[in-house]
C-alpha cells in the first residue's frame, strides 16, 4: 500500500510518520509540500527515507505509483484534497475532522462509494483494542444512564490568540476551535459506542473572533445523555465515564489515545484493569486496521466506519451552529 502524505506539521512529523515505522504494509511513498514548505518536506523525506516529495498536487495525483493519498493538512481544505483525490482515481485518508460540513462528508462518501476507491477518516480511538473491549462490555452495565468525557488541553496557540493573533486552530475560516479539534475525539467515542444522538445541545465560551475556545455538548438519547466536554484555553486531566444501572466504565487520561480503562459492576468488589493497546504509538492500530481492510477488500467495515464519519460530523456541525460559528461550506442563508 503506497502512500503519499499531504503536509509538513504536527501530526505529519509526530503522529503519521513515527507510527508508520510499525506498519510495514504501508510504504510512505511521497509527501507533498506548499512551494514555501519544499525545505520542510525535504528534510522529512531524507529523515523517514521517502523517495518524493512534490510541491505540485496535479504531479502527485499523476503518479501511477500512489495508491493512497494521506490528508494531513488543515481543516478548511480537506474537502477539496480529498475530493481532488477521489476524482483523480486515489484512495484516500484524511485527517480529523473529514471536512468542515456533514455535506461534504456526504458527498465525499457517495463519490467514493460511486467510484468503488476507499476513504478513510483517521480518527485513532476507533480503531483501538481497548475501544472494542469497551464495546464489547457495554451490555454488562444494564442500562446507560449517564456518558461524560473530557478532553481539555491548553493549546500552545492559545496565548498568541490572547493577544490577537489568529492561527489556523482558532480561526473560523481554516475550520478550526475547540469542538472541531479536541472534543470530535469525545464524539466520535460516543457516537461510535451509541449512534447518532436525537438531538444535541451546545455551550461554548467564544473568542473575540467568533470560535469556540473550549465549550460542551450534551448528547440526547433514549433513556440517557452524554456529555462531550473539549476545551483549548485551559487543562483538565481527561476521562471518560460510561455509568449504567448494573455498573461503570472509566478511562483516564486523553481520549484521543484511550490508553487504559477500569470496569466496576455493581455488587461485584472487584475493579478490572485493562490495557489492551499493543504500541505505544496511538495511530499504529488504525494504519493497521486500514492496510488490512484494503488487502481484504472489506468494503462493508470501509462503510461501517463512513456512517460514524457523518453522524458525527452532523451533530458537529448542529452544534457548532446553535453558538453562531460559521465555517467554509456552509450553505448561504436564505
């Protein structure tokens, strides 16, 4: 599976690259870089041993070599590189959130469905062991009556944006905010546990420039709520509670990597530890989990996790909306 990595920031250097290092079915193939970045792209490819590095996207999607294109890049453009891709005959991850509306995940999804190319949303807690033993003991809680998870984390961008300067994870126009970037980990974990919600509620406190710094969302469903807290203008230490009438569920620690959780039934005395995950890198189990679903052409499990890209990105997109957030893509008012 020959890759193509689009961008030169965080998650390229510290989260796609070092985890690739433990999936020898993935072959980082190329990295494509803006003509100001070509350096930075340099740099990677002769640090990782990346054959080619490209500043012209057209050239890229050319390559016959290429079979996945990898979305690294900002928020607001994600919609437009992965439907470039698409279009152009290649596979494609992209990075969280997968686009800026639930439109766009839509058509993204039908254009791919259309065209028999797989798409992929590398959200990392999905594709995790302890996600699916978490799963798989949910029934022995009885009936859910309360979820709540934290993932609050002082961004390092958070004190330029005190003083006015607006960096693409605080602006509006590059698709950026707390409820986007740090609290679509706790929707995807709820919503990949429970499905979409019936309905969702959103608080934020909002910055000078209309994004939400940090703020909550409460998820209704039958008989239950969840709570989806994510801030970027200060700490907590982050959780996940999953409360039931026969017993709990408790992860600590960031949500984004799940790296451990408790389970306590009712009556029972005993508190179980697990500790499933088997690498310490967090984005190793899904590259994984995508390598093998398309060597085995598994296209249903493909759609099944499709399904979770749109129910999360529309209750996003209604919440963002109740607080006035206004993101590339969304439809003119009429």
């Amino acid at each position: 599976m020959k890759l193509a990595i689009l961008g030169t920031g965080f998650i390229v250097k510290e989260g796609i690259l070092p985890a690739l290092k433990e999936v020898p079915e993935i072959e980082a193939a190329a990295i494509f870089a803006r003509p100001s970045s070509k350096e930075k792209a340099e740099k990677l490819a002769s640090a990782h041993g990346i054959p080619q590095v490209y500043t012209d996207y057209d050239a890229l999607l050319a390559d016959p070599e290429i079979e996945f294109v990898y979305v690294g890049l900002i928020n607001s453009v994600h919609y437009e590189y992965t439907k470039k891709a698409l279009l152009a005959g290649k596979n494609v991850i992209v990075e969280k959130p997968f686009a800026s509306t639930a439109k766009e995940v839509r058509e993204l999804k039908d254009l791919a469905i259309s065209r028999h190319l797989y798409v992929f949303e590398a959200v990392t807690i999905l594709h995790l062991p302890n996600f699916a033993a978490i799963r798989e003991n949910l029934p022995k809680l009885g009936k859910i009556k309360t979820v709540a998870a934290n993932y609050s984390q002082y961004s390092s961008r958070y004190d330029r944006y005190l003083q006015g300067e607006v960096l693409p994870a605080f602006d509006p126009q590059r698709s950026g905010g707390a409820l986007y970037d740090i609290n679509i980990y706790n929707l995807n974990f709820i919503i990949g546990l429970f499905g979409a919600p019936e309905s969702v509620t959103y608080t934020a406190n909002i910055g000078f420039n209309g994004i939400d710094t940090s703020g909550v969302a409460t998820l209704k469903y039958p008989g239950f709520f969840a709570l989806a807290i994510g801030a970027k203008d200060s700490d907590s230490p982050g959780y996940i509670t999953i409360q039931g009438e026969k017993g709990y569920i408790r992860a600590i620690g960031a949500p984004n990597e799940l790296s451990s959780f408790e389970m306590n039934l009712r009556g029972s005395g005993v508190t179980v530890h697990s500790r499933l995950n088997k690498y310490s890198h967090r984005m190793v189990h899904e590259f994984q989990e995508f390598a093998k679903i398309f060597a085995e052409k598994d296209y249903g499990l493909m759609e099944k996790g499709l399904a979770i890209s749109v129910a999360v990105l529309e209750t996003a997109e209604k919440a963002r909306k109740q607080v006035g957030i206004v993101f590339p893509g969304d439809e003119e008012k009429a």
